[in-house]
C-alpha cells in the first residue's frame, strides 16, 4: 500500500468521521445517522476498488 492511499484513506476516514459528529450535532436521529454512514462507506469502497483498478493496471489493458 503507497502514501497515496494511506492518504485517501485516513481522509476518507476523517471526513466521515466528521460527518457523523456534525450530524449528531445537530439532532439527526441515529437511524439517519446510520443510513448516511453506509452509504458513504460503500462509495467510498466502489470508487476505491474502481479507481484502484484503473491505476494498478498497466497500459494499454481494457
């Protein structure tokens, strides 16, 4: 695993991380809360699967 996707990571980790506790902030109910945080869990999973593919593979491969 390189710096970049540590990175992407620990950024994607914080920002969600931040999601929750502005939300609880601000009242949302906890099933909201969790219904935000999967969604966001599994964007975040298909774009890094997605884009993980398109930087691993090596030129000229579909």
């Amino acid at each position: 695993m390189d710096i970049r996707t540590r990175r992407l990571d620990l950024i994607a980790f914080i920002a969600v991380l931040v999601t929750g506790v502005v939300l609880i902030w601000l009242g949302v109910p906890p099933e909201t809360l969790t219904a935000v945080g999967v969604g966001l869990s599994g964007l975040y999973g298909a774009l890094h699967v997605h884009f993980g593919r398109a930087v691993s593979a090596p030129y000229g491969t579909p």
